[in-house]
C-alpha cells in the first residue's frame, strides 16, 4: 500500500537531513490536516534548525495557531537570526 502524504511527510519531520524536516514542515502548508503536536515539538526542540522551526511556525501561523506567529514574532527579534542571515546557514538548505 503507498503511504499517504501525511504520513510521508510527517515521517520527515523525524529525520536527520535538516533539508528533509524544512520540506516536511513546508509541505503541511499545503495539505488539509497537519501533525500540529509534531510541529510544535519541532519548534520547541532546542536543537532544531531556526529555519525549519520558522517553517514549522509559519505552518501553525497560517491555520490561525497563535504559538506559530508568536514564535515567528520573537524571532525577528532574535540576534541568532540575524547570524543565520548573515551566512551561518548550511549549504544544504541553500538548495531548497
């Protein structure tokens, strides 16, 4: 049997590749029904990328969640991301 892309893509979100967890989360953007504990998870792991967190944020933002905007709020803010702006993403991501 194929596996749905809800699966599919929530299966991603667990995945070691960064550029896996950034399409997974990018993805639920345009599909009905989104893993929403799997994307705060995401958003609320310390060591998660900040662009798949954003992701995961904007995702949650865009079906009306308000931790996903509030989150993408105190990251404007934040100095780290302007220190990923300014080069310190991978080169994998750059890709996307």
């Amino acid at each position: 049997n194929p596996i749905s892309p809800y699966d599919y893509f929530t299966s991603l979100l667990s995945s070691r590749s960064i550029a896996d967890r950034y399409a997974a989360a990018k993805a639920f953007s345009f599909l009905e029904t989104m893993p929403q504990d799997d994307l705060v998870e995401r958003i609320s792991d310390a060591t998660e990328h900040i662009y798949v967190k954003l992701e995961c944020a904007a995702c949650l933002a865009r079906r009306g969640i308000a931790l996903g905007y509030n989150f993408i709020k105190t990251s404007l803010k934040s100095t780290y991301l302007e220190s990923v702006e300014n080069g310190a993403l991978p080169t994998r991501c750059l890709t996307l």
